[in-house]
C-alpha cells in the first residue's frame, strides 16, 4: 500500500508536499485511501483540526498530502472518482 508515514515525504532529497484532499468523514478518508492506493499514489495522511463541533469539541479531519508535482493528477483523479468536495485546488 503506498500510504507513508508523513515524515518519510519530509526526508531531505524529497520533494516538497502539497494538500491534495481533506476527509471530513471516516468514509471519505477510506475512500481517498482506496482511490489514491489504487493508482499508486505515494500519500501521507495527517490529523489535523478543522474547527469545533455545535457543543465545542475540536474536530479533525483527515488530510491527504502528496509530492506537490503530483498534486494535480492527484486532485483530477479524486475528482473523477466522486470525491470532488474534499480536493484542494492550490
């Protein structure tokens, strides 16, 4: 499975990382994971905050990050996959 720790796309030599996805939902994510393992894609996913619930709770998201020069065939296929709402367009 091509999913990495988020450190290893940081080691020096490697290319310089972009948000490609966030997964609001534990279903997104999974579905994301699917998609991008399918194609190969070399991913890392972080936990990070994206605001609070209705009683004050943080909540996170997941957030998928890839090689910046792949980001764009990467959004294009989460796209063509159904997953459109959660790509990041940098």
């Amino acid at each position: 499975m091509p999913r990495i720790d988020p450190l290893e796309l940081e080691q020096p030599g490697d290319q310089e990382l972009a948000r490609v996805f966030i997964a609001s939902t534990m279903v997104e994510a999974r579905r994301a994971e699917e998609v991008l393992s399918h194609h190969d894609v070399r991913y890392a996913v972080v936990a990070e905050p994206i605001g609070r619930t209705l009683f004050g709770s943080p909540r996170n998201a997941a957030v998928f990050y890839v090689a910046a020069v792949d980001a764009d065939l990467c959004a294009s296929i989460l796209t063509t996959n159904g997953l459109a709402f959660g790509v990041i367009e940098e």
